[in-house]
C-alpha cells in the first residue's frame, strides 16, 4: 500500500538524508516521465490522424484495381490473366532503418518502385485488355502507399506501447513510490524526535541522580 512505510528502514540522520535525496530524484523523474508521456501522446494522434488518411488512400486504390482486374477477367478470361500476371518481374527494393521519438525505435522503411510501362511489364499489350493495364497501374501505386502504412502502423503499435510503459511507471511513482518515501521521511523524523525527548529525559534523571548523590556526600562530610 502507499500509505505504508519502507522495509529495512534504520531511523537514523543518515537515513533520513538519503531518503530525502531519493524522495528529491523520484519527484524529478516523475515529473520528467509525465512530460515524455504527454509527448508520446500527443505524437501519438498526430500519427493516428496519418494512418486514417492512408487506409483510405490504399483503399480507395486497391478498389479501382480489383474492379479493373475483374474487368479484365471477364473480357479475357482467368487463364489470360494468370499467364499475364505471372511474366511480370517484381520491382520493389527495400531498405529498413530507423528514428527514435521520445527514445521510441521506430521503423524508417525506403521503397524504390520500378515504374513500368506497358511493355516492360514482360506480357504483350496486343493480347491484354487496357482493364489489366489500368489494374496493374494502381496495384503498382498500391504496393507503394501499403508499404508507407505498414510503416506508420508499427510506429502506432510501438508508440501506445511505450505510452502504457511510461503511464504504469508514472502512476507507480505517483502513488506508490514517492508516497512511501514521504511516510517513511515523517516515520524517521518522528522516531528520531521521540529519541531525542527520551535521551533528554535520561539526563535529567541522570542529572538529578547526581545532584541528588553530590548532597548525600556534602551532608556526610
């Protein structure tokens, strides 16, 4: 619980510094933890607000390509289409890196697509339907908005990741760490008052033992 002390607490002057010095460096980082969660959060949306756009982008394409496709299908034929899809070369390179936000890793993904045009695609245009054309187009358009989405979603997934750590570790400091060391500083602080009083009443019992004992002396003498 917050409310109780620490274990293995001497109170003790040494003690009680340390803990204000931890009770110092705890109030610190949490107040710098709230300020990278709040960061988070905010670059959080801002990114959210790219992924909807984009869903909507690859959508929007891949539709105009399946039905351009399914064009192509009924005025050739599914063999037709295959034969044609299968002599294309593939034309996307990769290269993975990253950036860090609020000391998040998250994916940097460079695509270079290979532009084709009716001929380099590798099957002969006399014997394709412009539907097929007009397909292969966009889902070439396609791979290249898919890959940017990809890149934006991990980015999503690791920031509400990091978000979440960073919250349960604000809270911890909030409401179980720093509340247990102030107990604990109060808890020292009180025992070291109460031994103070008891060490003065012991010298004044000791004081008054003596005097009493420095009489008894003076009368026998």
């Amino acid at each position: 619980m917050a409310d109780e002390i620490m274990e293995g607490i001497n109170p003790t002057r040494m003690e009680l510094l340390d803990l204000k010095d931890r009770e110092k460096l705890a109030v610190k980082g949490h107040s710098l933890l709230k300020e990278k969660r709040n960061a988070l959060i905010m670059e959080f949306f801002k990114i959210l607000e790219r992924v909807k756009g984009s869903r909507d982008e690859v959508k929007a394409k891949l539709a105009i390509a399946y039905s351009e496709l399914n064009k192509a299908q009924i005025d050739m034929g599914d063999l037709a289409v295959k034969r044609a899809a299968l002599s294309v070369q593939e034309s996307v390179d990769l290269e993975i890196t990253s950036r860090s936000i609020m000391g998040v890793s998250v994916p940097v993904v460079k695509s270079q697509t290979t532009k084709s045009n009716l001929i380099s695609r590798g099957y002969g245009f006399t014997e394709t339907s412009v539907n097929l054309d007009i397909a292969a187009k966009e889902f070439e358009e396609s791979i290249k908005l898919i890959i940017e989405l990809g890149e934006i979603e991990k980015t999503i997934i690791l920031l509400a990741s990091e978000v979440e750590s960073t919250k349960r570790r604000v809270n911890s400091l909030e409401h179980v760490v720093i509340p247990r060391i102030k107990n604990t500083v109060s808890y020292i602080e009180m025992r070291l008052e109460e031994m103070e009083r008891e060490s003065f009443v012991r010298l004044k019992v000791i004081k008054k033992s003596m005097e009493a004992h420095e009489k008894a002396d003076a009368a026998i003498e």
